[in-house]
C-alpha cells in the first residue's frame, strides 16, 4: 500500500536512524504521480528501452505550490518489506493484486511483475516474465535473472517509473520536501 510521504515527516524530525529503520525499515521506492506514469507518446516509441533519459524524482522532483507551502502529498511512498506470506519462500513482491507486498494499481502492471531480494545488506530484483517489462536505470531486466538494485536507482515497472531510496537518501528528501 502506497503512504503519502506527509505520514514521514514528523518520524524523520523525532526520530533517530536506529529507531525510523525499525518502525519503516531501510528501503523505499518513491513514486511522483508528475512523473509516475510515461505517456502513450514515450512509451510507442520504443518499448524494450525508452528513448527519454529521466531523472530520479528525487534529483529533479516537480512540487506544487500553495501560497508559500510546498504541496508533497503528489509523492506516494511504498516501504520494501514483506507483507503478505501467501508465497513462502518468495521475496518481497510487486504486482497489480492486491496480495502483493507493493501494489501498483496500473494496467501495464502485471499481477505478479518482479520480485525484490535482500542477501548480505544488497537488494535485488527480478523480473518475473511480465508482459512489459522492468527496467532499473532504463535497463530492461531479463525475465527471472536477479540484478541488484544500485543506490539512486530509477525503476520502471511497465509504464511507472519510480525512484529507489535506501534510508539516508530518503530521510534527505523527506526533508527537503517538507
């Protein structure tokens, strides 16, 4: 379930790292609905390896203003942590339905699209034969072959493209955003 980062804000000022990594753990994916969704446009051009260079949300983020206040609640953060034991023995998963430990409620997201893997403090991920496709930093994941997932990473499952952050560098945009 995504959380609107505003819900970060006070446990990123209270807390120290020890404490915020316990209560929403040290991985997050972060996703801009301005830049979250690729256009029609984009994605026709090439669908194996888009032709735009996009940058993470969080080097280049595009905010909204409301008088003099920073509007962030167009920023939906998903913590990278298993929540649903239907599959024992599986990572943490990404997928459309709803017993996914990440949904992501998108058409060109297939049920089950990829798989996250923790091994010796490194994530990785796997593309799990979806029918379009992931790619980490515009490169398109070979379905069922894990690729470790590099800090600053931007992912992109099907057309929605979202930001990885591990704690430091989301506790940095946190806030700078509010």
């Amino acid at each position: 379930m995504a959380i609107e980062l505003e819900q970060f804000a006070y446990d990123a000022k209270v807390l120290d790292l020890q404490a915020f990594i316990q209560r929403h753990g040290d991985a997050f994916i972060v996703r801009s609905s301005a830049d979250g969704q690729l256009t029609s446009q984009e994605w026709s051009a090439d669908e194996t390896k888009p032709s735009y260079m996009m940058s993470t949300i969080h080097a280049t983020p595009r905010m909204n203003y409301k008088g003099d206040k920073k509007s962030t609640s167009m920023f939906s953060v998903y913590l990278v942590r298993k929540t649903h034991r239907l599959r024992h023995g599986i990572g943490i998963t990404v997928g459309r339905k709803g017993e996914r430990d990440i949904v992501i409620a998108d058409t060109t997201v297939s049920a089950l699209h990829a798989v996250i893997d923790r091994k010796d403090g490194e994530f990785f991920m796997s593309d799990k034969a979806s029918r379009n496709g992931t790619l980490i930093n515009s490169d398109r994941l070979e379905p069922g072959k894990a690729v470790v997932v590099p800090e600053s990473a931007t992912l992109q499952f099907g057309r929605v493209r979202m930001s990885w952050m591990r704690v430091a560098e989301f506790l940095d945009f946190v806030n700078t955003m509010m």
